[in-house]
C-alpha cells in the first residue's frame, strides 16, 4: 500500500509539471482549433505580441497576423476594450502603457514593415512562454531583420510577470 501511495503521487507531480504547446503559426498555416477556444491568458500574451511587433491590419489584409486576429475575434486592434485587456494583463510593464496609448503601434503604411514567421504558445501550469519569429524590413534604410525569442511570463491573479527571457 506504501508504494502505491508513492507511485501516485510521482506520476501527479509528474502529471502536474506538464507542459502544454500549441503551434498559432508555421509555414503560413494557422491553427484556427486552438484560435477558437484559447484561454484568456493565451489571448492576452498572443494579443500582446501581435500588438507589439505587426504592422495595423485592415480588412484587406492577408498577413499572417490580421487573421489570426480575425480569429480571435479583434476587429480593431485600437478599441478600447481590447486596450484595456492587455493593459490589464500588462500593468506591471511600465512601458505597456506608453506603447498602448501610440495605437496602432506600427502603420500599415510605415516604412517598416514586421511579419510573423513563427508563434508557438506555450503553458506549464502558471508559467507562460511564447516562442516567436519576426522577420522585419525598413524599406527606407533597405535594412532587414529576423528576430527568433522565447519570452517567459508567471501568471499572477490576471496579470504577467516578465522571466528572464533567452
């Protein structure tokens, strides 16, 4: 009876330390099964990040982030609503609030240009991790760019705390 007793709580500890990932984007495909039912925290992390590093969408757009967007079902990436749930999960980054307020944050005409390559959403209890690749373009300075990150969030009561990143 002992041993069972240490075999069930090994495989729930094991059981507990699971991490989860979920593909968003690959190869210009979008995993529209897990858009559709995404918990909120995902939302708010993946809503955060295609706020940050995509260019406004509009209802012609075919990037990548416009439909995932769409799927998520943010129509306008200025509304207050959706402002106000990021900056909710986002109080505790001093700079949120700036980027925020400067909606959209990149034109869909500015010279530079960013597209998602890659996001993979990952989640091991209240750890939050979204792997991401953003190749970018300033038509101006005929500079480009590609940027490959993992960035960690703890959950805490609906808000984020930022881990060291690698």
């Amino acid at each position: 009876m002992k041993y069972k007793l240490i075999i069930i709580f090994l495989i729930a500890l094991v059981s507990c330390n699971k991490e989860v990932s979920h593909t968003v984007l690959m190869n210009n495909k979008i995993n529209t099964t897990y858009l559709k039912q995404i918990p909120r925290a995902e939302k708010a992390l993946l809503s955060w990040y295609l706020y940050s590093y995509g260019n406004a969408c509009d209802g012609t757009s075919d990037k990548p982030k416009c439909k995932i967007l769409k799927v998520i079902n943010v129509t306008d990436e200025c509304d207050s609503k959706h402002l106000n749930m990021m900056l909710q999960w986002f109080s505790n980054d001093m700079s949120a609030a700036y980027k925020l307020n400067r909606c959209p944050n990149l034109p869909k005409n500015s010279a530079i240009q960013n597209e998602f390559e890659s996001i993979i959403i990952k989640r091991n209890n209240d750890i939050l991790a979204i792997d991401y690749t953003v190749k970018g373009l300033n038509n101006s300075q005929e500079k480009s760019w590609n940027v490959h990150r993992v960035d960690k969030y703890k959950i805490t009561s609906n808000n984020f705390v930022k881990l060291n990143s690698k």
